[in-house]
C-alpha cells in the first residue's frame, strides 16, 4: 500500500519536489496526487509517495507527444545525469523493455522512462503491481498500483481541462 507519510529523510528531500520543479497541483485521487506540469505543455500527471522512499510520477509529456514514469529515490546514488539506461517492467506478469535517462530532482537520483504507447499507459493503470529491473535484471523497484486507474482517469479528465 502506497505510505502518504515518510518519515526518512528522503520524504524530506522529495517533499517540496512539486513546488520546486515548478508541478501545479490540480487534485487527488485515491493514494495519488494530480498534478499539472507546465515544462511539460501542461501535461497532466499523477505523483505518489512509497514506503521504499520512491517519489513516482506517471504522466503526459503534451510536449513530446508521450507519457512517462518517473521515479527518484535516494538509494540510486549512482545515477548519471542525462547517461541512458536500458530497463524493464513487469506488471502482474506483462512484461515490457524501456530506456530510461537519468535526471536528478533537488539532489535525488531519478530516472525517466518516457513511451508512445497507449497500450503501456492503460496496463499501468490495469494493473497491481509494477516492478522495474535494472539491465542486469536486478529489482530497482516495486510499487503497489492500488488507485492508479483512478488516478490515471483524473489525468485525462485534467488533461482535457488543459485543452
């Protein structure tokens, strides 16, 4: 289950991530808050918080023409600003292939894993549990997706408000 409250100091590393990098917040919905990005064409995302100290963003990039998941956590120490990683998902046993790129949010390690399918989105959304394995299979990550078709339902009605 999603954790609204952390109580490491990553929580308060990530905690102002929404004003610093400029989100606007639009709602919320079950465990995940919607935001709005304005770097992004104002691109509507959501944002959760999880127990493993993972600040997770899935989202329209209305610029690129996309979506996106992002994830920044203070366990990724290594990550190199801008250098591309190859990576995978696994959602209940679907499993996709992705690249992400390495970003970095007040300090925080991060990487950004952008698609063009619609089809990924909504098994986001369909689905209970996303797990993303580094290129050499490890495990990087874990969340619980309870909520995110709600959540994922908000962005559109958001993004169609944007216009």
């Amino acid at each position: 289950m999603i954790a609204k409250l952390l109580t490491s100091a990553a929580f308060v590393m990530l905690a102002g991530a929404a004003s610093a990098d400029g989100l606007q917040k639009w709602g919320s919905s079950d465990y995940w808050d919607v935001m709005i990005d304005p770097s992004l064409g104002n691109g509507c995302l959501i944002q959760g918080e999880f127990r493993d100290g993972s600040l997770v963003r899935i989202g329209l990039d209305k610029v690129a023409g996309g979506g996106y998941v992002t994830v920044f956590n203070t366990a990724w120490g290594d990550i190199e600003e801008g250098a591309t990683y190859p990576v995978s998902f696994d959602l209940d046993g679907d499993a996709y292939n992705g690249e992400a790129k390495g970003l970095y949010l007040n300090g925080v390690p991060g990487a950004d894993i952008a698609f063009d399918s619609v089809d990924f989105f909504m098994s986001i959304a369909k689905h209970q549990t996303m797990t993303m394995f580094n290129k050499d299979g490890g495990q990087v990550l874990t969340i619980d997706l309870t909520g995110t078709m709600a959540g994922l339902d908000a962005v559109l009605t958001c993004q169609d408000e944007q216009g």
